[in-house]
C-alpha cells in the first residue's frame, strides 16, 4: 500500500503544514488501526480515501495521532494533490464525501481550489482566563467551532507564547468543543498578504497547527466583513514554515486555494 506526505498549503517542501495520504482503499479499515497509523505517522492529519464507482468522487476521513477530526483543509488539499499529480485522476474537479459533508478539489492556475462550508463566528466577551492563557490581551474574541482572539498588531501573532493547557481549558469551556483557538492580525502596510494568523489546536493532540484549512472557513467571513471585500489573502504564521492561503468568501461557502507538494513516496508495508 503506498502512502505519500504531502506539504500543503506550501509553493516549496518545508514549507506549509505536512499531511501523510493513502492510496485509495476498496472498504475503510476499522477505526483503531487507522488511529494507530496516524499515531505512528505523527503528522497532524492522516487521510484515507476510499474508492467508489466515480473515479472522481473518494471518500475521505482524517485522523490526528490523537482522535478522527470532522473537518481538515490541509489533508484535504493533499489528497487532491496525491489524486491529481500522483495517481493521474484526469476529471477537473474530485469530490470527497466526508462527515462534514461534500467537499470539492479542482486545480486553478496555480495549484488547487477547495470549496468548503462556512463557519462565520460571533463576537463574544473574553472568557475569563484567556489572556492569561495567551500571555496577551485580546482586542476582540470570537467563537464558532473554534475561539478566535483577534490581536492588536502582526508582531503580537509572531510573539505569542500560550499556555497550551491553560488554553484548552479555557476555550473548551467557551465553545463546547475541542479547546482549539486561533490568533489572528491584520497585516503590516507593504505585506503580500491580509491578515497574519496561528493556530493552537492541544485539544485535538496538536500543540500548533502549520497551515489549517478549517481555521480559515471562520477567518474569511469575519475578515470579509472587516475589510469590505471577498477575497482575503493570509500568512498562518508557524514558526519556521509558515503557510499561504487565498481565500474567497462565496455566499455560505468559502473557496480556499494553495499549492501543495509531494516530499515523499513510501510503501506502507502494513495493512488494516
């Protein structure tokens, strides 16, 4: 069985945030051993893709080390890169049924274009905790499956230093989920991009996230909203990698684009 890791979200390797993808499988192993891989692996997602009768429509689950996740850009983005530039899929567009519903891959000029739900936030009061937990004060918070703090200037995103177990705890209590939150700026004048961001995820066995697909289906409409226009280019701002995303808010969808390369082709000598 042949498994890639794929950086995406990355115009070079070692850049953006790595994923580790399957071949594409005739049934879904159980559970546990798809855990157990991804563990194993120790990438922020594994993805598995299973076969249907359309050569262009896979279904796609993601696994950290630590639990199955509902909903993953990166991985998602990487499986369309493994379809298309590895396995030779030759439909315009690939479909993947997931438990967050149909998401679509499709390449554009340059590298690929995701076209994912929404996920606009709600301003919110500042959990009692949190900047302590973040070692800075937040100008404003906001929250949908994940807690956003919006900080005052790009330097405060690149300088941030949680407490991760602080954090989770706080923003668990505030959103019912996970205890993921995200950091986000705007941009310094002159930048290539928006809006500067990071992503702590110890809730979900990921102390920081390179480049997060599902962080920015809430980033865009909220900086949409706070720039007057659509389409919003960001810096997920990981130390030493760094990711780029452009992102277009498409009514109650959000079309996320990026490049991805293969770094590695092994063969999985394993199996379910």
């Amino acid at each position: 069985m042949r498994q890639w890791t794929i950086d995406a979200f990355a115009a070079a390797a070692f850049r953006g945030n790595q994923a580790c993808v399957l071949e594409p499988m005739a049934a879904w192993p159980d559970a546990a051993w798809m855990l157990a891989l991804a563990a194993e692996n120790n990438q922020a997602e594994t993805a598995f893709l299973l076969k249907t009768d359309d050569p262009a429509r896979f279904g796609l689950r993601w696994f950290t080390p630590a639990l199955e996740v509902p909903l993953c850009g990166h991985a998602t983005l990487a499986s369309g890169h493994v379809l298309f530039s590895e396995l030779g899929v030759t439909a315009g567009t690939i479909t993947f049924d997931t438990k967050s519903g149909p998401l679509t891959v499709h390449r554009v000029s340059k590298g690929y274009e995701m076209d994912f739900p929404a996920q606009p936030p709600t301003k919110v009061a500042a959990p009692a905790g949190l900047a302590e937990a973040l070692g800075v004060e937040p100008a404003e918070v906001w929250a949908s499956t994940y807690l956003v703090a919006l900080l005052k200037d790009e330097a405060a995103v690149h300088a941030c230093a949680p407490d991760l177990v602080a954090l989770e705890a706080v923003s668990s209590g505030a959103t019912g989920g996970r205890g993921n939150v995200g950091i986000a700026a705007l941009a310094d004048p002159g930048r290539p991009y928006d809006v500067v961001d990071r992503f702590f995820a110890p809730g979900s066995g990921i102390p920081e996230d390179p480049a997060t697909g599902s962080l920015h289906t809430i980033l865009t409409p909220l900086f949409a909203g706070k720039l007057g226009r659509a389409r919003v280019k960001f810096l997920q701002a990981y130390p030493g990698r760094g990711g780029d995303l452009d992102c277009e808010l498409a009514g109650e969808r959000v079309l996320l684009r990026g490049q991805a390369v293969t770094v590695l082709d092994g063969t999985l000598r394993v199996g379910p």
